[in-house]
C-alpha cells in the first residue's frame, strides 16, 4: 500500500498472463493473496504456474507450493507450454515447497498435519530465494489431511497472515463443484483472500467456453464480468478482453476496388480502406468468386492480400481461381497473397480468433478475406461467435485494414442467417447474392444493401458468372419479392414476356 498526496492507494503487480492485467487494470495487488478458484479442468494450475513464469521473465522469483500435483509431474505436464521449471530451479529462479501426498501414505487426521511446520518451510523458501511471487496449489487439498474443518480454516487464517507479513504477492487456487454457485468447495476464501478470481469452464451446446471473471478486489477497481480465455500450447492462458476494444478506429475516405469494375460502381466507386463488407447469399450464387476478385483487384493494385478459408482446401481454392482467370500461384510467388486453410473444427473460435491475429500481424496484409463465417459459427456457442466477430473486426479496423467475409443464408432463395443477424450491424458494406427464380429458369441476383459514407446503386441486378469472372448487368424489372425468395411478377412484365415468345 502506497500513499499519494496523503491518500493510501493499492499498487498492483503486472502479471504478464496476456489479457489479465487490462482486465484488473494493472494486475494483482502488491503484497495481497488472490483466490483463483474454479472446476477441475478450469485451468486453475496452469494460471498458479504462469504466474511464476511471467514473474521470472521480469527478473522476480517464485516459489510453488503443491498440495497435489508432484513437482516431477508438474514439471512434465508445463513442458507442453514451453516452460523449462527445471532449468529455472536449478537457476534458483523457482523453488518448489512440495507439500503433495507421497507414494503409499495413509491418510491425515487432525492433530497429525503440522501446517506450522509448512509455513516455516514457505517462509524458509520465500528468504533464501528472495521471491516476490508465491503459488499454492490447491488450498482444498489440505481439507484431505485435516477432518477438523475449524483447525483447518484457522490454519489457513495462520498461512494468509504470514504471507501478508511477508509482503509476497500469493495466488493461492481452490477447487469448486459447479460453474455457477458457492466460490469454492470448503469456503475458504474469506479467511486467505482479499482478492477473487473465478475461471468456468461451461459446457453449452455441447461446446465447452472458458470464461475468467473478477469477483473480487479489495480496495481497487477492475473490468466486470466474464469474459473469455484460451489455454493455448507453447504459450498458456491467453484473455481476450473484449472491453478493451474501443470506437477509436480512424475512418479512411480512400477507396479501394473490389476487383469488378461493375461492383465498384454500384458502391459508389468501391469499397472503404479500412471497410468491413459482408457478402451473404446461398451455396453457389458466388461469394468464393467475390472473395477471389477481391484478392486479386488488391494484387492488381500492389497490395499484400491474406484469406483465411475454412470451408474450402487450398488446392480447391486455386483451382476455382485459375477457373476465373486469377493466378493465385503467381500471386503467392510474388508475395502478394497468403492463404490459410482450416478446418473449424480443429480448435476452439478463440483459438482460431488468436492464431489470425498473429498471422495478420505477422503477414502485414492491406485486405483481408474470411471464407466463411458460417463454417466458424457451426463449431460455437452463439455467444462465443459474437465475441468472435466484434475482436476479429474491431482489430482489423484498428489496423486500417480492408476485410470481406463471406457467409451462407440457409435457403436457397432468400432470407437472411444467423450469421449475418450478428455482424450486420458492424460492417460498414452489405452486399447480397440471390438466386432468382424465373419462368421455371434459375437466374442471380445481386445488390448493395448498405454502404455505409457512401451513395450507392439500389438496384437488384442480374449478373452471370463465366471463365472471366462475375459480369453484373441490368436490374431486374417489374419483379418484387427477390430478397424474400417469393419473387412476384407484375402484368406489364408478364406481356413482355409473352411477346417474347410470340416474336420467337
């Protein structure tokens, strides 16, 4: 606790856990003990341990306390995120007080578990080290060594004190029974913590989504709510801080083509630079095609293009190029586009969401296309698919780059999906592609929906698709109904018709 112009405030302790110091604005209270509690499989471990492991990346020992786990087998298990513990205790980085049930030893009873002996080692180790962080893992644990509950909270009342007298800052995890309901399985919370962190791992839709919240912060302020986290291989906990994202995206009057000349006049002279477009329409009315024209308009134009399909191969993808007439090969070998091909269900959408990000940033592409977000939302919780669209979005605009994203209606002649219920209100262009039924004769229909900043064209118009790409031509007349999928014709069309044949 520090003071300022008389008034004491709580400093705070960078953690370093990406996404958790914006979340606490500025990390865990120097010198206090946090509670991160949550279900078995919440990740509870792997935050105690990547505490310790940012920590000594700052140049700050730790010491882990394990009521559980084995340190062999915690040194084992964190090797999969890259975290050598080994080489860090023999640097004297890291120190283990290993208070885990050993090989063949019979339970506890009350009176037999010194946890004054404990305390001494902890306090032993936090000296000899110097540390400034602490992990204990898992309090509930000590609950199987002592029957008394009493006995057990006092001790537990004994351990928080010293390490408050120690100034350490503590992260001490408990285990709970349901994702929705008392804070930990033994309430122990109020005789260790100032502090409450709460990790779920829910289960809905038959899709599990992690979520972290701030239950709890004495003294100190911090963001509200739950919001969403990956454990991620060769990294650990990664916090997606939806918060964080801000309307301070700046908003380019430099136009962009689309790659048709037809469609860059029915939008008033092409898209935005730094626009978000939504295409939607049905299977095979030609959002991969306004995605391949997209592409290769911005390598006509010098610029780096990036896709990112998860519906199609990439020997899918270039083959229907070349069927248009776009070299995608020629484009890669010029290192004008990069395309990243994956199954959505490979991993989770905030995995998908962090691995984008990362090959943006490492890519540095001036437009960007997604094919398609459909795919993406069949392997998520709607909430998760929301969460997804509004970070992937916001960081593309933040970046000044153009991106189109593609998403499939359900129906063949109209009606609008889900999909586009969720990203409609944040894209800056909504282009539609239809089928339209005539006269027993499936035809397409496009039409520029919204384009935000701009005047554009607001017809339904027919367009084609041949060997040289989409070719857009004239509106469809005396026709109503087409975006609905009930196409109705008026009399003064029908006689054009009939003339029609009359005159063949």
């Amino acid at each position: 606790m520090s003071q300022n112009n008389g008034r004491e405030f709580i400093e705070k302790l960078e953690t370093g856990i990406p996404g958790f110091d914006f979340l606490s604005q500025g990390g865990l209270p120097k010198g206090r003990g946090t509670l991160v509690a949550g279900t078995a499989g919440s990740a509870k471990t792997v935050f105690a341990c990547q505490f310790l492991v940012e920590g000594i990346v700052r140049g700050e020992n730790g010491v882990f306390v394990t009521f559980e786990e084995p340190p062999k087998a915690l040194r084992r298990n964190m090797l999969g995120f890259g975290w050598d513990i080994q080489k860090w205790e023999e640097e004297g980085k890291w120190v283990f007080v290993d208070a885990s049930p050993q090989p063949g030893e019979r339970p506890m009873v009350s009176g037999e578990y010194d946890l004054g002996a404990l305390i001494a080692r902890i306090e032993f180790a936090i000296r000899k080290y110097n540390a400034q962080r602490i992990s204990l893992d898992s309090l509930g644990a000590i609950f199987s060594h002592l029957a008394d509950s009493a006995q057990v909270r006092s001790d537990l009342f004994r351990l928080a004190s010293a390490l408050r007298e120690l100034e350490i800052t503590a992260v001490m995890t408990a285990e709970r029974t349901q994702e929705y309901g008392e804070i930990s399985r033994f309430g122990v919370e109020e005789f260790v913590a100032d502090n409450v962190v709460i990790l779920r791992n829910v289960l809905a839709d038959e899709k599990r989504r992690r979520t972290i919240e701030i239950l709890k912060y004495r003294g100190t302020d911090h963001q509200k709510g739950e919001f969403p986290f990956t454990v991620i291989r060769n990294r650990g906990i990664t916090i997606i801080p939806l918060a964080a994202i801000e309307l301070e995206q700046k908003s380019s009057n430099i136009r962009i083509t689309s790659g048709s000349e037809e469609l860059d006049r029915m939008c008033g002279g092409g898209f935005f630079r730094d626009s978000i477009i939504l295409v939607s329409g049905a299977t095979g009315t030609g959002k991969t095609l306004m995605v391949t024209e997209f592409m290769a308009g911005g390598a006509n134009s010098a610029e780096r293009c990036l896709i990112f399909a998860f519906e199609e191969s990439r020997e899918q993808l270039f083959r229907n190029a070349i069927g248009w007439g776009v070299d995608f090969e020629r484009m890669e070998r010029e290192g004008k586009l990069k395309v990243v091909c994956r199954y959505p269900e490979t991993t989770t959408l905030e995995n998908h969401l962090i691995a984008m990000k990362e090959i943006i940033e490492e890519f540095k592409p001036n437009r960007v296309a997604v094919d398609s977000l459909s795919a993406l939302e069949r392997v998520s919780t709607l909430k998760s698919f929301r969460e997804f669209i509004i970070g992937l979005t916001s960081f593309i605009k933040q970046k000044e780059i153009g991106g189109l994203f593609t998403s499939t209606t359900p129906t063949l002649l109209g009606g609008s999906s889900i999909t586009e219920a969720h990203i409609s209100t944040i894209t800056d262009s909504i282009i539609l592609l239809r089928y339209v039924e005539m006269y027993g004769e499936m035809r397409r229909g496009i039409t520029v929906l919204k384009m935000r900043g701009s005047m554009h064209d607001k017809d339904i118009r027919e367009f084609a698709i041949d060997n040289r790409g989409m070719h857009i031509g004239k509106p469809f007349r005396n026709v109503t109904g087409i975006l609905a999928g009930a196409p109705i014709y008026t009399a003064q069309n029908e006689v054009e018709r009939l003339s029609g044949l009359f005159e063949e």
